[in-house]
C-alpha cells in the first residue's frame, strides 16, 4: 500500500526542518509522524522518507531497525509495555507479566486475536520507585496491583 | 527537603509559567544577563558542582573547554534520556519544574556562547516531551526563549528532541549521532563533543539535574552553592531510591549525608527484612554490603574510598531474600540486550556473562565459571570505545567480591540455596 502523510501532517514536515541544520536530523521526528499516523513504518513509508530527508532507503531502514520503538509491523491497538527490569523485579514485576498475559490472551511479543492488545516486556522505564508498572501506549501506569490492572485494560477503548 | 532543585517541586501546576513565574521562576535571568558569559563560567567553576549525570565531571571546567573561536555555532544538548536501572530523577525535575530546566538552559547557553539548544527525551517519555513544550511555548510567548530575550540581545532557540528507544543514547556521544538522525553508536574519545560534537561543532552535553542547578548559582553566586555538601563534593544531589525499601522515591540532601541516617531518615528504612546491599549510583556501579554502605557518606570522595560510585544517584536497595547470582544474572542481562554491538568485548563479553550466569543460577554451572566471569569483566574493562562495557565489568567484580561465598554455593550445591528467597518466589509470598 501507498504511504501518504495527511494534510495536517505534511504541513508539519517543514517546522520539524527548521530545527536543525541538516535534512538528515529531522530522520526520528519523522519517522515519530509515520508511526503516530499509521502505528508503524512500512517499507513504503520509509522510502517516502527517505526521499523527504535527500537519502538513500537503506540508510532510513537501518535507523529504523536500531531503535526498539519504531514498529516495523502492524501492533494491536494497544501497546502494552511490562517493565521487567531487576528494579521492578524487586517490587515483585513478575505477577504482572503473567497477570496482563492472562487478561489480555497475549504472549509477550503477540498480538491478541482481537487485534486489541500487543504485549511486550522491555528494560528499565524510570519508574523504579513506583513499580510495578506498564506503560501502554504514551502513558505510564505505576504502583499496580491486579484490581488496578483490570480497571486500566477495562477502561481502555 | 528545601534546597536547590526540587524547592518548588511540590508547588500545584508548577509547570504553568504564571505559578512558576510566582514562585521565583527566571528571576535569575537579570542577573545573568548583567555579567559576561566568562563571568558565568568562573561562577559555576567556584560552585563545585559536577555532572549529575554519572560521570562527575566538574561543569565549570568543562564548558571553559569550549572554543570561542571558530566561527562554528555552538550548541548545548541536555541528556534526559534516562534509562540507567534504579534511576528516576530527572524525570522528578521533568514533571514538576520544567521552568527550572529551561531557566538553566538559557543561563548555560549564554555562558558557552550558544544559540541553539537540544533536549534530548528518551523515547518512552512522551508525557514528559509534550509538557516540556507546552512550557517552551509559553517562554517563548513571553520573550524568554526567542530572538532578543528580554530585550537583552541575546538569541536562544530551545528545540526538544525525541530519541526512540535504546539505554546507548543516553551516552553523549552515542546521543549526538542519534541526534544527528543515524543509529545510537558511540564515538571514539577525542575529539570530545567540546570541540567536536553535535553536527561537528563544539558541543557541552549535560545532565538535566546539572542544568537544573544552574539558576541558583547565578543567582546566590558559587559560594553560595558552596553553603551545601563539603569541600569535594559541594551543593545537593537527588537520589531515587527504590527496591526494598519503605518509602522509595526521590530525596534531595546536600553532599556528605551519611548514607545512614539519609536511609532511615529520609526512606524509611527496608521493608522489614534485613538489608543486604545497595547499589547507590544506578546499575552501572560496583554494589556495596549493608556493612560498607552503613559507614559511607553521600559524597564523591566517600563512595571512591568505599570502592563505588555515586553514578547517576539510582539508588537500589536489596535485602536478604535475594540471591546474589540470580541479581548479578537479571543486571547482565540488561547489558546484554542494549549492547549496541560495535565492539567485540562488550557485544560477546555481555553475552556470555548472561549465558554463564544464568546457567550457574540453574545450578548448572562450570567449576571456571566464577574465574571465567572476571576474566570476561578484565577484557571488557576500558578497552571500548565507550564505557558502556565497565558499566557490566564493575558489577561482575563487585557481586563476586562481597558474595563470593553465594556463587561458590551454587556451584557445590548444583542448585540455588535460597531458591525460597529467590526473586521468584518472594513475589507469591
Ligand atoms: C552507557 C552510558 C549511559 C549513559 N546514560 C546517561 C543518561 O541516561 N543520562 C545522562 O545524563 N547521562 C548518561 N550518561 C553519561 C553521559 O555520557 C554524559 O557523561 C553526561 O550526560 C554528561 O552530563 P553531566 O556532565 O552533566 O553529567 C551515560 C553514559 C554511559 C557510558
Ligand atoms: S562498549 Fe559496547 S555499547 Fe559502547 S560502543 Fe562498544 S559495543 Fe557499543
């Protein structure tokens, strides 16, 4: 499929480039914008890109490939991110993982059926003091206990 | 806990410029512009302070490195890409104060004579990101971030910068390539970002806690400063104490608090169980025993005599239920997945260390095996291009060195002996 920005979104695209005084810095913010646009960065976005940054493919692909955020397929709707660090270890992170497995159907690195969930498990959130904790898409949820994590996947739409 | 950075920390909507501005925020800024920019510099030289961001570099020296004359632009860059295990701080600062911050960037951006700043945002903190500009945005409206800050003559530009997802980043020369819109790979040392740094000009690169406490400088003066922590190691530091602790959270104390009555005091103590090590500066540096950190003060010189670091003040309390292999195994096995892979030391070094930890955790493990760890923590030590490698190394040695006993155990038992302590298991009870 064609990746296009939006209209709103390609409006953006030159502010983002005044910031800096290469064409090639601007390669995280925009690729930010595809993945808030779309969820993820196909093949075809990240030529779209860079053909926007004056670059070859391959070099937007290997940036996208070293940073663990940027998706390079479709999640669910949800990212759900459990803290697994020793830190939250230690403040007993590991019920969590089994308990949002559970609840949502999903094994760590699966999407649920119901193309709802994704779940992850990643390293050290900075959230140490308040853990256990997740972070599910841009929010982070902290000091969680099973009848917080019900009512936080219950609230989700 | 009213001293340098977090006075206002509790303030409600501190972040909103007119509570800020209410409570003292930018009344630093005449101050600053009524002095020259090398004025600025002696007095963060005469404040003492160091690099908040775990290396304890003094600040003042390292901006006077900056060369003013090379037709260059100038750039400074603040890390807060925290992601050092056991450390939670800057993101303190972050949600509550981000005024401050930007207060501090300005006075640091006037004194190294740049123009253009950069904030560098670990990728998960999109929250953090987003109030960060909307508080741009409000300076910006009011003539402190722009062209002609309060009519001073003086330009500053403040973008922020969103990294996605990699513990490297938060190294400065890995950040600066990151920044640069390639893949978080450090950089050999020198050039140092000083003279070369972001887009090849000269660079200072700081912590947010250190930027954080530049305002107060300028406006009580390095003396001033001085009137907290001890002749080394002056002004105050946060710590973010978490693990098994009653009150975990962030404390800011002036330098040379003894860690005791800072532990009792200020956290609570543990949760009722022994303690059984601390680690103070964040996963990176060595662990001490409950008997060598008792005796220790929260100072730079003190944590060197004690055999650690004060790092990035993470501070990450463990008492007896844990078994020390199984630890030592859960840190390796954060070095070994944000390796960035560049070097073969620290790419198989970390590797290996998680394999033969994990293995002697499982009981399975090789008479060689403790030998065989320090000797991949000797190869990995200072033979890198960053410290990233140390980072492991220094744990590996220090767990074996205070737990020796622990690790020899597992081996002659062919199990782990508190597998009803273990990390595990405390959790179901
Ligand atoms: C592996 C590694 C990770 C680091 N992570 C951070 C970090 O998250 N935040 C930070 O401020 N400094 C971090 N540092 C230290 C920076 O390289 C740099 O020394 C610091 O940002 C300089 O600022 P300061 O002088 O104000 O401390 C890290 C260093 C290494 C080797
Ligand atoms: S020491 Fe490790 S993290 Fe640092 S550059 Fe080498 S491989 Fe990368």
């Amino acid at each position: 499929m064609k990746f296009q920005f939006t209209k709103e979104r390609e409006a953006k695209l030159p502010n983002i480039f005044a910031k800096y005084p290469t064409k090639r810095a601007a390669m995280l913010p925009i690729l930010w914008l595809v993945q808030e646009q779309e969820g993820w960065i196909s093949e075809e976005a990240m030529q779209v890109v860079a053909a926007k940054l004056e670059l070859a493919p391959g070099a937007v692909q290997e940036v996208v490939s070293f940073y663990t955020m940027f998706n390079r397929k479709p999640l669910g709707q949800h990212h759900i991110q459990v803290c697994n660090n020793f830190c939250c270890r230690l403040r007993g992170a590991d019920w969590l993982v089994d308990y949002v497995k559970q609840k949502t159907g999903c094994k760590v690195g699966e999407t649920s059926s119901d193309g709802r969930f994704h779940l992850s498990t990643v390293e050290c959130l900075a959230s140490c003091g308040t853990a256990p904790m997740m972070q599910i898409n841009n929010d982070y949820y902290e000091n969680l206990t099973p009848e917080k994590v019900d009512k936080i996947l219950k609230d989700l739409t | 806990m009213t001293f340098v950075l977090t006075k206002n920390c509790e303030v409600q909507n501190m972040p909103q410029l007119e509570v800020a501005r209410k409570h003292g925020a930018y009344a630093s800024l005449e101050k600053l512009f009524a002095r020259q920019p090398k004025d600025i510099i002696e007095e963060v030289k005469t404040s003492g302070l160091r690099g908040r961001g775990g290396a304890g570099f003094p600040t003042g020296m390292k901006w006077s490195f900056v060369p003013q004359n090379t037709g260059k632009p100038i750039y400074l860059v603040v890390n807060a890409d925290e992601s050092e295990p056991g450390t939670f701080k800057d993101r303190f600062l972050l949600e509550r104060d981000p005024h401050l911050l930007i207060e501090g960037i300005i006075a640091a951006s006037y004194a190294i004579g740049s123009h253009t700043a950069y904030v560098y945002f670990r990728g998960e903190f999109y929250r953090q990101w987003e109030l960060f500009e909307k508080a741009c945005a409000e300076a910006r409206a009011a003539g402190l971030i722009g062209k002609n800050i309060l009519g001073k003559g003086y330009d500053l530009e403040i973008y922020a910068h969103r990294g996605a997802g990699a513990y490297i980043c938060g190294e400065e020369t890995a950040l600066l390539s990151s920044l640069e819109g390639g893949r978080g790979y450090p950089r050999i040392k020198p050039p140092f970002p000083a003279i070369e740094g972001l887009f090849a000009c000269p660079t200072i690169v700081n912590n947010v806690e250190t930027i954080c406490a530049v305002p107060y400088i300028v406006r009580e003066g390095g003396a001033g400063y001085r009137k907290f922590g001890t002749e080394k190691s002056s002004g105050t530091k946060l710590f973010s104490v978490c693990g098994h602790v009653k009150k975990p959270g962030v404390y800011e104390v002036p330098l040379g608090t003894p860690f005791k009555s800072f532990f009792k005091d200020y956290c609570g103590g543990t949760n009722g169980r022994p303690l059984k090590a601390v680690i103070v500066g964040g996963s990176s540096v060595p662990v001490l025993t409950a008997e060598q950190v008792m005796t220790m003060t929260l100072d730079y010189e003190a944590a060197q005599i004690a055999g650690t670091l004060l790092g990035s003040g993470g501070m990450i309390i463990v008492d007896d239920s844990v078994c020390a292999v199984e630890a030592l195994a859960d840190l390796a096995r954060f070095y070994a997945h944000e390796s960035c892979g560049q070097c073969t030391p620290c790419r198989e070094g970390t590797g290996w260390s998680k394999k033969i930890l994990d293995r002697l955790e499982a009981g399975r493990g090789e008479d060689s095996d403790i030998s065989l760890l320090l000797q991949l923590a000797d190869n990995m030590g200072g033979k890198t291009i960053c410290t990233f490698a140390d980072a492991l190394a220094m744990p590996i040695r220090s767990w074996i060195k205070c737990f020796r006993t622990e690790f020899e155990d597992h081996l002659r038992l062919k199990t782990c002996p508190m597998k009803i302590g273990t990390l595990n298991s405390i959790r179901s009870s």
